[in-house]
C-alpha cells in the first residue's frame, strides 16, 4: 500500500510525513517509528522501515489521531492491540495489500 501524502481525520486533513528521525512525544531524549500532533495536524512515520513497519506505524498513528479528536481516550497500550487487530484484519483479509 502506498501511504498516502495526506489524510482526512475527523474532518481535519494531516499531513503524513517521512522523517529521518522522529523524537517521541513522551520522551524527548528517545526516538519513536511515528508520532501524530494533532495541534499541527502532522503524522510524522520515521523513513527506513519496511514497508510493513511504515503501514503499521501510519495506522497506528492515523488511531492516535482518532483517540485524541473523538475523545475515545484509550491507553496507550490499548492503541498497540487495536492497530494490531487492525492490522491483522485489513492486511489477512487482502484490503489492503502490502
């Protein structure tokens, strides 16, 4: 699948980026596969992954995106299962091809 360069989320567009290096939101001394900031309407996806990684790291993010705007507030190891679940689904039932 192709990331797409933009996305619609809950009404807003964001911006999908590939990042040489993306610092994590909890740590600033750390270093994360993605991160979203839904002030600046950014999902930032770090270049270099396979292209697995980078479909489960954008779908990740594009669930951070959804959590914040609808006020769903799942933790965020309740994230990690979802996108995993999402993952499975989407990519084990062939909607989307990686």
């Amino acid at each position: 699948m192709k990331i797409p360069n933009e996305v619609t989320i809950a009404g807003y567009t964001y911006k999908v980026i590939f990042c040489d290096k993306v610092e994590s939101d909890c740590d600033k001394d750390k270093y994360a596969l993605g991160t979203c900031d839904p002030l600046k309407l950014e999902i930032n996806i770090l270049k270099g992954q396979t292209k697995i990684g980078e479909f489960s790291t954008f779908l990740h993010e594009v669930i951070e995106a959804v959590n914040e705007h609808y006020a769903i507030n799942m933790k965020h190891q309740q994230i990690i299962a979802f996108e995993n679940g999402m993952y499975q689904f989407l990519v084990g039932s062939g909607i989307v091809k990686i």
